[in-house]
C-alpha cells in the first residue's frame, strides 16, 4: 500500500472509531438484558475465574432459559479489570472490534477486486454503515461473529495462492466465528459445503485437505456440546416452528397435520423474501424509532440507486468473485429466516460485506454514468442533487441515532431498571424483603425484564458469595439474600409490611396506592412512567 491509502485508511478507522466509542455507554441508554449477562459473567470470571452457576471456566455460559457463547464474555474479562464493571467495559470490547473492522474490511475488499475506486467508496461505505455502527455501540456477539467472519473470507480467497497458511488461518477464523455466535455456525456449513461443489475442480486438492482437517479440529469441542450438551439448546427455542405466527397458522389449516410440512416451508420462503423488502433494507430495518414513524433502515437511503446499478454491474460483468459474493447473500440469510423473528438485524449482520461490495459496485456505475454526461449543466446538477440527497440522509439518519433512538427505545434496553436497583441496594437494609416484578411494558407487561442479573451487575455483587447463596426456585420465582423475583399481586401484597416492591403500573396500579405508599417513580427519556417503587404502609 502506498503511503496516501495508509492515511486514508487511518483516517476511517479513526472516524469509524469515534462514532463507534464517542458516548456509547450512554447510547444506547441502557444495558439490555444480554448485556447485564455478558457483564457479570466476564465480572465472575475475573474475579472467581468461575462463572454466576459456579461451573469453572465454561465453555459455554448457562444463562436464563438458554446458554451463552464464550467468545464475548471472556473478551470483556481485560475491559472489565481495566475500567470496572460498568456499561462502558460492557460495550469497550465490541466497539473495539467494530472499529478493528474497518481496515479488516478493506482488505476483504482488496482480496475481492483489484478497483481502486470499489475499495475506496466500499470502505467509506463500511465506516458510516448505521447497520454496523447500530451493533458497534453494545455489547453485541453478532458484531464480533461478523469480525471473525471476515478475516476468515480474506485467507479463503486466497487459498488458491497455494500457500498452506492461509488455509490454516481460514479454517481457525471462520471455526473462531461459528463458537462467536448462533448464525456463522449454520453459514459457515451451507456455505462451504456449496462453494466446494460448485468449485471442485479449482479447489488445490492440498490446502483444501489442510483447510477441512484444521477446521474440523478446531471444531471438536462445539460438535460435541451440539450433539451430547448444550450449545443447540438455544437453536430449538427460536426455530421457525416456536414462531407464533406459523403456530397460528397451523391451528387454523384445514389441511392440519397433513399439511403441516409443506406449510412450514412455504411459512420459511415467505420469511426469507421478507429480508428483501425496501422497507427492511432503507427505512426502519434497525427499528431504532416507534412503530409506525420512518426510522432507519440497515443501509441508507441514498444507497438504494447504487445498490440496484450494482446487482446489474454483478449479471452483466464476469467478476472472478461473483459466485462467492451471490452465496455469501444468499446463504447468509438463511440463518435468521429459520428463526422466529420476522426480520433479525442481528441474525443477518454477517451479509453486510457483500451488499456493501454490491453497493459500491454500483456507485462506481454511477459516477461513470455521470461523467459521461455530455451536458455540463445537467451534470453538475444531478452531482449537486445528489449530494444534498446524501447529507440530508446522514443528518436525518445522526438526528434519530442522537435523539429519538434513545427516548423512543428506551424500553427495549430496559430503561429504569438500573435506577430501581441503585434505589432498591441503598435501602435494602431496611427491609425485611425486595420483591421485583420481572414483567414491564407501557403498553402491556409484555417484557420479561430479568431483575436478577441486574441486581448482580449494578451492586457489583459479590460471585463467590452469589455462588454460595442459598438459592430458592419456584414456579415464576426466584430468591437470593433478601432479593425474590416474581409477578407481584398487589390484593394479596398490600398488606405485607417491611416489604419494598419494584414493578410497572401494571403489577402496581397508581389508583390502588397512597401517596406515602409510592416511594420513587421512574420515567423513560420519553416521558412514560415505566415502573414504581413501593412499600405497603
């Protein structure tokens, strides 16, 4: 590389990293529920080198009602000893890794095509990505999958070069990325499986030896947890089946159970073309505004002509690449299509690179497109247009990232709770019991919140004591030290005195309290009251 294109990737990397790190550890406004999990397992680890469960260094984490990966939790271990247990160090490691990913991805783009131009605008296009800025800003395994992913491609491209190294470090990378996160996994499989039937005859029969056999060493331990453990519990809880909206339509078939097969499959088509939709790709795909209001889509608007002259560029032209870039896609979308989402940002991240390749493809056609315009007059103009259109797109696209993602979402990263728990450890001497209702919601207690683990995170609890607290389980209930997790009934918990409560409107109606009852309320950025602090008097 020469010395223009260092300091220009420099300068990207420097930009990306400052819109990836710049106030993330209050944007988003709160830490979610995975978050909190990542954080105090990692805080667990480094302090017991054990996990919240007591199992010694897991290779996968046993977390509410499914098992976490272990890449994410012990990346954050360093952060966590450098700055503490707070949101910051939670979101330190993936922010880090989001901006790692900008030169990462230009040289993806480099082993892709030998344009200038493709790599230059494809770069650009990567560091102001609001999909991956989106999962750059919290604690995100998808994002980190996607890094891995990455590197993996760039030394599978160059396999051919008949250098065995590059195959040892494809097969690591891409087998590093199937332990990162759920969707790699079954990409990685479909995609390798296809590219080597379609390539049998070009694949050098000795590195390809060298690729599977590393791969599949490396994979031993996932196989093994998949087929006789724990890694594939999550699998079967999100799978396309769990959908209730398949469920819905199954109960309601005539066909019933004779049908039930080829209703699946077509239920399965129609969620993999849903990922097509404009609104998906250019307008509320990354659902950071309430429903119903124009948001942000996971590619920008201004990117839309680009992306439509890139796929004609992709038929048109014989590009060495084309077919592994096609796969990548399409592949890539079958991962999150399987699940029970209607469309998953996070699922379908790891197809982020080949669109962007596609996308800059196309604005390459459209500068060539433009320039050959005869009519200076006219060419200017379309230039001028074209570059209000794309300011006025990033501004639009800052003000919602900026503003209204954090007071329209703040419920989704579970707004509140931290305040709740703050008040609730500086008083808990006075009480006898803390009762915390896991359900919360503005428009119905539809969300399951999780209080425990953000009462370990946020009271920096400590794990070799959690580890040894005398735990209680019961139906839709959970206790520890003075701590008791379940729906709380206010008829029947009204009269219980020493007692504090913690829940949303719904669990504790304002028309059925005295004022002395109501110790504290909590407000989203948004105005709406989100839950109550309470104790019977």
């Amino acid at each position: 590389m020469n010395k223009k294109i260092v300091i220009i990737l420099a300068v990207l990397t420097l930009f990306g990293g400052f819109l990836r790190f710049y106030n993330n550890y209050k944007n988003p406004i709160s830490l979610n529920i995975d978050e909190v999990s990542y954080g105090y397992s990692a805080y667990s680890i480094l302090k017991t080198a054990h996990d919240e469960n007591g199992e010694f260094l897991p290779l996968f984490f046993r977390s509410t009602g499914d098992y976490k990966n272990p890449f994410l939790i012990y990346s954050l271990v360093p952060a966590i000893a450098l700055f503490g247990l707070n949101e910051f160090s939670v979101r330190f490691t993936t922010a880090l890794f989001g901006t790692l990913s900008i030169p990462i991805f230009f040289f993806l783009l480099k082993s892709l095509t030998k344009d200038r131009r493709v790599i230059l605008i494809g770069s650009i296009l990567f560091t102001i990505s609001p999909w991956h800025i989106y999962y750059s800003r919290f604690a995100s395994e998808a994002l980190i999958g996607l890094f891995s992913l990455m590197l993996g491609m760039i030394f599978f491209i160059k396999i051919s070069k008949e250098k065995k190294i590059y195959a040892f470090l494809s097969a690591v990378f891409l087998a590093l990325s199937m332990y990162i996160y759920h969707s790699e996994r079954l990409f990685v499989f479909l995609f390798l499986i296809i590219f080597f039937i379609l390539n049998f005859r070009k694949i050098k029969r000795l590195e390809t030896i060298l690729f599977i056999l590393t791969l599949s060493i490396v994979l031993v331990p996932l196989i093994f947890y998949s087929i006789f453990g724990t890694a594939n519990a999550r699998a079967g809880m999100v799978f396309l089946s769990q959908d209730i909206e398949y469920t819905r339509y199954v109960i309601l078939d005539h066909l019933q159970r004779r049908g039930e097969s080829l209703l699946l499959l077509l239920f399965w088509i129609k969620r993999y073309l849903n990922y097509f939709q404009p609104d998906f790709l250019f307008f509320n795909g990354l659902n950071m505004t309430r429903s119903g209001t124009l948001g942000v889509g996971v590619f920008y608007l201004f990117e839309f002509l680009w992306l439509l002259l890139g796929i004609a560029e992709i038929i048109r032209k014989q590009l060495v690449n084309r077919i592994f870039i096609i796969l990548w896609i399409l592949i890539g979308i079958i991962p999150a299509s399987l699940t029970n989402n209607d469309q998953s940002t996070n699922r379908t991240l790891l197809i982020l690179p080949p669109i962007i390749f596609i996308v800059s493809l196309g604005a390459v056609k459209f500068l060539e497109i433009v320039k050959n315009v005869k009519n200076s007059s006219f060419k200017y103009g379309i230039v001028v247009l074209y570059s209000v259109f794309i300011v006025v797109v990033l501004l639009r696209a800052f003000l919602i990232f900026a503003i209204h993602f954090p007071s329209q979402r703040g419920e989704a990263f579970m707004e509140g709770t931290k305040e709740t728990v703050l008040y609730a450890n500086n008083n808990k001497d006075y009480y006898n019991e803390i009762v915390y209702d896991p359900y919360r919601g503005i428009e119905a207690p539809y969300i399951v919140n999780i209080p425990y683990m953000y009462i370990l995170f946020y009271s920096k609890y400590d794990p070799l004591t959690y580890q040894r607290d005398d735990k209680k389980y019961g139906q839709e209930r959970f206790s520890f030290n003075k701590y008791t997790i379940r729906r709380i009934n206010w008829r029947e918990d009204r009269s219980k005195k020493g007692v504090l409560f913690i829940g949303s409107p719904w669990s504790l109606p304002l028309n059925d309290l005295q004022p002395d009852e109501i110790l504290k309320k909590i407000y989203l950025s948004n105005g709406d009251l989100a839950l109550l602090i309470v104790s019977p008097k």
